[in-house]
C-alpha cells in the first residue's frame, strides 16, 4: 500500500518539468487565475486497476515580497478507506513570477504513514542560489521547483520537436539540483477515465529510487491544444503499476478542444 505514495506527488513530480535554459524568459499563455484541476489515482498489482487516492492543483494570483505572482497548491491524499493502512495527506505550494514564470518560494508539507517532512525553499533568482534549512546551495539559470515546472512546461511550443529529441531540465528538491531530461514521442489519442484526447505524448527520466528502477519507464500524456494539461500518466513500479487520470477541470484558460468525446 505504500507504494501509493508516490501517485499522491506524481501529479506534481513527475509530469514534464522542461526548464532548461533555451526556455528562459518563457511567457504564460497556457493557464489563468483560478484554474483547478483533480486527478484520480489508481494502482493495481494483479492487473485490476483500485482507486487508491486522488490530487488537486489550483491557480490564484496574489503578491510575494509585493511582486505579482502565480500562488499553486498541490494536494494529494490517500481515499479514506485506505487510510487505516497507510494514510497520506501532502500539500506542495509554489510561488512564481507572473512575467517570468521563475519560482520565488517553494514548500512541501507532507504526512505519509505518519513520516511526516517540511521543506521551505526561497529562490533568489538573481544570485542562482537556493536557500533551505539545511544552508544555501547554488543553483543554475531558470532552476524550477517540483510545482512551477508543471506550469512553466506547459507554455513550451511542442511544434519545435521531433519524436526522439530530449529537452533538458533542472530541478531543484530536497537540498539538491537534478539535472534531468524528458524524451518527446510525438502525438496520439489517449483515452483516459474522463474520455478520449488528442495528446502529446513523452518519457521523462526518472531518478532511480525505492519505487523506480530509473530509465524512461514512465509515460504522460498532455492535451494538444493552448492549454497543454496533463491527462493520464503511466507507469510500472517496482510492484505493480499505476495510472493517474485527470477527472475534473474548472476555469482552464481556453476550450478543450483536444477532447474528442466523454468516456
């Protein structure tokens, strides 16, 4: 049942965090103030898929330092009849310019089986430096935190790729820079628990860990349309496998036209 974890920051974590350096300066057409989005999590060990949690991300634009940002909050919790065995409650919240679309503040606040963690990380964009806790450690240009790459991401021109080529990025999670890739395959439809999409589809390389075994095992799918929202992630795990599917959208910026029909 732990192994659930991981689907309750997927939706955060692991869909496409392309900051690398040719993005820089990037402008946001992709998403609004007020925008949420809900995902269910479903995992299956013996080839039966169980809704085993779901995640919320939502939009506000408020001011930090007095500057004009983008306010995300990430939720993510195990379904209740779950919780006896393992219950999990993560919030993630990010702060990030409206113009540049560059993190100011990044915080993780997560309870998971009664392991519980707190990070609080403020960017200083001008000095690449990123301080914690734990000291202030250097960072590269146009760095991203786990939250702000989702929707810096989503305003790339996937017309400049080819199925094959690998667009490079740098996160910045837990005191240390992950230097990281993912891998364009092209365009497809997907169907997912909500319904069909046309999608771009891509791997991203995953950091070897307890869940993952590393590699590009992972797959995601994003609508093909202006707003660029990931609709289904997949993906083996070290038992079973899981699928996180969008189920709920409010306030997206512009109509889904990539959706081709309801379940």
């Amino acid at each position: 049942m732990k192994k659930i974890i991981v689907l309750l920051i997927a939706v955060g974590s692991w869909f496409p965090l392309w900051a690398g350096d040719d993005f820089c300066g990037i402008r946001n057409f992709a998403f609004q103030n007020g925008e949420s989005i809900s995902y269910t999590i479903f995992y299956s060990v013996v080839g039966m898929y169980v809704n085993a949690g779901s995640a919320n991300f939502s939009v506000a634009e408020e001011k930090y330092n007095n500057k004009p940002v983008y306010h995300v909050i990430g939720t993510g919790s195990s379904n209740p009849s779950y919780d006896w065995i393992f219950k999990v409650r993560d919030r993630y919240e990010t702060y990030f310019d409206t113009a540049t679309l560059q993190p100011y503040k990044f915080i993780r606040n997560v309870d998971e089986g009664g392991y519980k963690t707190y990070e609080n990380v403020t960017f200083n964009q001008q000095n690449n430096t990123a301080i914690t806790t734990k000291g202030v450690f250097k960072v590269p240009n146009c760095i991203q935190d786990v939250l702000s790459s989702i929707y810096y991401a989503r305003n790339i021109d996937f017309n400049r790729y080819k199925p094959g080529d690998k667009i490079p990025f740098d996160m910045f999670l837990d005191n240390e820079v992950y230097p990281l890739y993912i891998r364009y395959m092209g365009k497809e439809v997907v169907k997912t628990k909500y319904g069909r999409f046309r999608a771009i589809r891509f791997k991203p390389l995953l950091v070897k860990g307890t869940i993952f075994s590393g590699g590009e095992k992972m797959e995601v799918w994003v609508t093909d349309d202006a707003n660029h929202i990931p609709v289904r992630i997949e993906s083996p795990i070290v038992v079973g496998s899981v699928k996180v599917d969008m189920m709920q959208y409010r306030n997206v910026r512009y109509p889904m036209t990539s959706m081709m029909g309801l379940r």
